[in-house]
C-alpha cells in the first residue's frame, strides 16, 4: 500500500489493518510513504478511514508486493548467504 499526501507515519500507521509504515521520500511535508497490510488487513479500509479521518492523501495506490519482495521476506536481507545449512568447523570461522 503506497499512499502520497501532507501525512505523517503514525497517522497512517493507525488505519485499520497496517502493520507497519516506512518513509519512501519527504518534499516539504509531502510524503510517500509505504504501508505493509497484515493478513486480512484490506487497502479499502484503510483508504475509507483515511478519508473519513480527513487526511490529506493525494495519491493511494495498492500494490502486490513484487518477486523482489516476496523473495526478500523469504530469504532475508542476506540473500548471499545460504541460511539453509549452518557453518561448522572451518567454515563457521570464515
């Protein structure tokens, strides 16, 4: 969920179903930030409470998480290193 508008993290973080807000860019007091739904959490409610709570949101857009994200949220940050198989011996001291 990516919203745009003179809106801060915590109020987007209190529409129903968002489980976390990250700061995309910041012009002025404009910003994009981008919201992660919970499961179940639905980018409609979250836009009527936004509208009904009269923030001032210019742009909403409801995104599917990409490849890129989902293969993230499967291996970690670390892509590069094998998380299926713990080092021992030599290589746990590499």
């Amino acid at each position: 969920l990516e919203l745009e508008g003179a809106i801060s993290p915590d109020q987007v973080a209190s529409l129903p179903g968002v489980t976390g807000v990250e700061t995309v860019t910041d012009h002025d007091g404009v910003r994009v930030l981008k919201a992660a739904l919970g499961q179940g959490g639905r980018g409609q409610d979250a836009l009527k409470a936004a509208f009904l709570g009269g923030l001032d949101v210019r742009r909403f857009e409801l995104r599917e998480p990409s490849l890129h994200d989902a293969f993230i949220d499967l291996t970690g940050d670390n892509p590069d290193q094998d998380q299926s198989v713990k080092p021992t011996g030599s290589e746990a001291a590499r």
